[in-house]
C-alpha cells in the first residue's frame, strides 16, 4: 500500500464508523479514496445537484452545510475534521437538497460508495452509523458532547431527535401492489404499471412472491434491448424478493434496502416470502416519511406564517399519531411526539398574534392547563390555557392587561382555525378571568386552595395541571412556588379535591355490565372521559400534590413516581399507571376512527378482547378510592 493510501487508512482508524472496521479494511478502501482541495467558498455540491457517487469526510478544515430558506442561505451544520457528510446517494435517488461549501481552505476525502458498500452489507454497527448519519450529521464523531448537540437532518430539517426516533417512525406504503403471475408479457405488466403510476410489479406464484419487477428493472433490462417487451416478465425478474413485516419501521426499511442494494421491499403478512403479499415499500416511501419526521414538522411549524399551514402540520401530526398507535408503539413515545409537535403550535400561534400586535409590554408566561398541560392530547381536543404577567405599576395594569387580552384572543383565534376548538368552559387565556398579573393569580390559586367550597364552580381541577408553552419560566416557578406552600397539610383542600376525585360515577353497575348514556346523542355509548379516565387523572394529582412531587403533570408519569414515592402502595399504582395507557389508546383509536374526541365509545363496534381489555383497565379503580378514602379519611361525599 502506498504512503498516502496508509495515511488516509491511519486517520480513518480515529472516526466512526471506520473505527468498527479492520486496517486491511481501511486500506482497501483507502487506495479507492479521491483527495479533494476545497479553497475559501468553493462548493462541493449544492440544492439539487445529482447525486455524486461518493459520500465524504472532512481531512481538515471546514465544511458548512446549508439549504436556502426564506431567500436567506441558513447554516445547518459546520463539519469539522472528521465529520461525515453528503450520505444521501446511500439513502435516496433524488438530487442533493443542500449545499455543502468550504468556509476556509479544506481537503475532504471522496469515498466511493460502490467501494464501501460491500463493508456496510457485513458490519451492523457501520449500517447503524451511517442510519443515524442520514438523519443527524455531527460536528466530530469522536465528540460525544458534538454528537448529542448538534443533530441534523442530511435531507434538509433539523430533527432535534436521533435516530432511535426512526424506529418508531411511522412508514406509509402502497398496501394495493400489482401483482402479476410469471408468464404474464413484460409488456402487459409495463402498462399496468404506467396506468397505476407505480414503480413497480411483484411475481406471484400460488399467491406467494417470488419476484419483484421495477422500473429500473424495464429501464435496464427492456429499454436498452436486452430483452424484447414481448418476454414473460420472469425472465426480467429480480428474484427473491426482500420481504418484511407489516409493521417495519422506517429505520429498519432503509437498513433493509441499503443491506441488499434495492429500491423495494415487499410487505408480506409474516415478514416472509412464504405468506401473502400486503403491500410494497418504495424508496419515495422513505423520502416521504423522512418529511413527516417528527423534527421536520416542528421545524415547518417555526416557519409557517399562517393558520393554513399550521392546520396542514396538525392533520400530518394526525397521521403520524394514528400510524404509530396503529403500528403498537408505546404509547408513551407516541405521547412524547404529539406533546411536542403540539406546544410547538401553541408557541407558533403566540409568536404570530406577538408579531401582529407588536413587542409584549411586559414579560409573561403562557401556560397551557388540562390535557395539553398534562402532554396527554393526542387527539385535538378543545385549548385550555392562562396567562400571567408580571406586575406592574397601577397607572400601567389596565392598559398592560389589554395589551395580553388581545394578544390571546388573536393567539386563540389562530388555534381554533389550526383545529383546537375553543374550552367550552371558557377555560382560556382570552377570557379576562384567567388572563391576569402573577400577584392576581397567586391570590387566586390561593383562595382556591384555602377557600375551596366558597367559590367551588371557580375551583376546576386542571389549574392545578399546567405547563409553559411561551414566556418567563421565572413566573412559572412564583406559581408552583404558591401552590405547593399552600397545599402542604391542607386537610380542607384535600377533602374537597378528594371527595371531587371520588363523585364520578362508577363505571361499571353492580352486576359489572358498562354504565353506558341513558339519553341523548351519544346515547348507550360509554363516556371513557368522564368514567374511567377522568378518575385516573384526578387521584394522580391529588397525590403528586399531597407529597408534593413537583414538575410532573402527565398521569402516567405521576403515578410512576408515585409507586416510588409511597413504596407501600406501589402496585396499585403501578397497576394505575398501565390502565391510564389502555384506556387512552382505546379512546384514541375511537377518536381516530370517527374523527372525533373519542370521549364516547361506541361498545358494540368493539370487540369480545377490546371489551375485556376496557373492563380490566376499570380494575384498579375501586383500589384507588379506597387509597384516597384512605389517605384522606374521606368517608362519605362533601
């Protein structure tokens, strides 16, 4: 091996993924390496350049990546020495959608992907590297700190997520492929194919794949007169065909295609080709879900400019839900993604209402309360939220506080149009009752926890859920601050937030049949809001309050840290914490389906197993109650 080959070899041995592969590895690849002098501002490949046919890493200087937005060139990512950039000719077919340039002098080493893929096809952890490379791009490998903080998409989008995000994304794909026998004529299947406007034909032999054509394979093979088009398509064939589960994720897919150097993947009811065809997995199918990264829609929602585009997001942030619940990821993680796109919605609704009307007059912090705040609304519901701002002078308060009402109604306004219908209740901060200075609401939680009979149609439980979306954390803190001083043995406030808990009615009658609407447009459906969930959420709070666990609002993770916080009573708890996820997806699914809040089940659509599964979850209700009678000595309803 030449120096130079040995140089290169030496100084991919410190980066990953190199480091995961042998010298006499490294050095195969290294004499096949091209040495690229980049001087200042020369471009390597720009937005919608082909392909290249190497990916590259950075020997010295520095290359930034960046893509046009807003008429303005945005930096993306500064790859430093070490980095690994321009991956995409490894994931996608499509032209470049960034440009990568020389902010000074550099040298970057071209390696050819034909040379390294061979090496990829052996060794996982290069496949998972380079995975993880397609959707974030580190500054230096070797940085651990670098990998964590600086995470890029290599299509376009800052994700904000890694790539263990990919393994639960959600994968649309064509579930209705054409599917044709071996002796049908090329020529019949191309039709078929240009009619449909697919990319491709799976063999069925005895309903089982045996083959796939696509049209690189007509391209390849027929165009350029290899075969006549009057051939069976059999002979043009690639067979076998890669087969998967129904359920693939988008990072398992493109590991799958990047392994075996193909465009597609066939979707077989057991994941393999000895069971029926359910649908085939283009590459334009992970290009389409890479845009439905959960990373990519906030990004979107930070751009977007009005209520349409926000609304477009929200019906995508839908389909993600309904793909992820459908496909059995946990629904926590589905909740953590919902959460996050949604408080980016919220945040993006303020800041347009705060560009209309002009710099706040003062600093406040908006805080979303109920299911939002609690970061449990995976359908959209109604909006509930308040808003506080900090004290001013008195000649100031009238015209502050008109400032913030506008701004919420405008804010609110905006949500409405995105889909969140406006709290039937007027829990919202553009109602003047909840928008208001932090000393008035530090007066009004306290009232509320001391005098909590007086004014008890003012007391709703979900104040005591909330969580920043926008605005000074500072003024957050002053509120829980005032919550948790004054609630700490409050037997008053206990007794009327616990008898509250305890007033639902029972879900189940006394011979265990479902207490179901008597009356009205949801009649003989069950309410799982009022019922079943509404329990849950209300003895989670009342007890992270009464051991004042601070920071913590979702249900589920309340009674999580409750079963550690009051070991004695962990397994109710934890039995708790496992039927609030139950019961939520149930309602989800219901929700989805009939595109409504899911509050009302209809239980004659559900099956023999969802029933039983809806009654177990009741369970641990009685157990509960009795930990709140209990706890509270609560004997009988106030």
């Amino acid at each position: 091996m030449n120096t130079i080959a040995n140089n290169i070899a030496d100084f991919l041995k410190e980066y990953a993924p190199f480091n995961h592969l042998t010298f006499e590895e490294l050095a195969t690849i290294a004499t096949n390496i091209r040495v690229v002098n980049l001087e200042v501002n020369k471009t390597l490949f720009q937005i919608n350049d082909p392909l290249h046919d190497s990916f590259y890493v950075v020997a010295s200087g520095l290359v930034n990546l960046s893509v046009i937005a807003d008429a303005e060139e945005n930096i993306l990512n500064k790859c430093h020495e070490g980095a690994i950039f321009g991956l995409r000719p490894f994931f996608a077919k499509n032209n470049y959608t960034m440009t990568a340039k020389a902010r000074e002098e550099s040298v970057v080493y071209a390696i050819p992907i034909a040379v390294f893929r061979p090496f990829i096809a052996e060794n996982t952890d290069v496949l998972n590297f380079l995975l993880e490379n397609f959707a974030i791009n580190t500054r230096n490998s070797k940085d651990k700190e670098s990998m964590h903080n600086n995470q890029i998409s290599d299509s376009v989008f800052y994700t904000g997520q890694t790539s263990e995000m990919q393994y639960f994304q959600t994968l649309s794909y064509n579930n209705s492929p054409l599917i044709v026998a071996p002796l049908t004529l090329v020529q019949e299947v191309a039709q078929l194919m240009a009619e449909s406007k697919i990319t491709s034909a799976i063999i069925c032999k005895n309903d089982l794949p045996i083959g796939i054509v696509t049209d690189n394979d007509l391209s390849a093979k027929i165009a350029t007169g290899r075969f006549p088009i009057s051939a069976l398509i059999d002979k043009i064939m690639v067979s076998p065909v890669i087969t998967v589960l129904e359920n693939v994720s988008l990072a398992e897919a493109q590991l799958l295609m990047l392994k075996n150097n193909v465009s597609h993947l066939c979707v077989t009811q057991d994941g393999s080709d000895k069971s029926i065809v359910k649908g085939v997995i283009s590459e334009h199918d992970l290009v389409v879900a890479q845009a439905n990264n959960p990373g990519v829609l906030v990004k979107e929602i930070k751009r977007s400019q009005t209520a349409k585009e926000l609304k477009q997001i929200r019906l995508r942030l839908a389909d993600l839900i309904q793909h992820s619940i459908q496909k059995n990821i946990p629904l926590t993680h589905v909740n953590n993604i919902a959460s996050e796109i949604t408080f980016a919605l919220l945040k993006r609704a303020i800041e347009l209402s705060i560009l209309e009307l002009g710099s706040p007059p003062a600093r406040f912090a908006w805080l979303s309360i109920g299911s939002q705040g609690r970061k449990e609304q995976l359908l959209p519901t109604d909006q509930d939220s308040i808003l506080i701002f900090e004290d001013v002078i008195p000649e100031k308060y009238r015209e502050v506080k008109d400032y913030f009402l506008n701004l919420a109604i405008k804010a609110t306004e905006i949500l409405e149009k995105v889909g969140y219908e406006y709290c039937p209740n007027g829990h919202m901060a553009s109602n003047t009752l909840w928008c208001k200075s932090l000393t008035d609401w530090i007066k009004q939680y306290h009232n509320w926890i001391n005098t909590p009979g007086e004014n008890s149609n003012d007391l709703a439980s979900i104040f005591f859920d909330y969580e920043i979306v926008y605005g000074e954390q500072k003024i957050e803190d002053a509120i829980n601050n005032e919550v948790f001083k004054n609630v700490e043995n409050n037997t008053l406030f206990y007794d009327f937030l616990g008898n509250d808990a305890l007033r639902k009615n029972a879900p189940l009658s006394f011979f265990k049949n479902f207490n179901v609407e008597e009356e009205g447009p949801n009649k003989d459906k069950f309410d799982i809001k009022t019922l079943a969930l509404m329990p849950l959420i209300d003895g989670a709070r009342l007890f992270t309050l009464s051991f004042n666990i601070k920071g913590i609002n979702n249900t589920y993770i309340r009674f999580k840290q409750l079963a550690m916080t009051d070991p004695k009573h962990a397994e109710t708890y934890l039995e708790c914490a496992e039927a609030f996820l139950v019961l939520s997806k149930i309602r989800a699914l219901e929700g989805l389906k009939n595109d409504t809040s899911g509050q009302y089940i209809n239980l004659e659509e559900l099956s023999k197993i969802d029933k039983d599964k809806l009654k177990n979850a009741l369970a641990p209700m009685r157990d509960l109650e009795d930990l709140i009678k209990d706890k509270f000595q609560l004997t009988q309803f106030s």
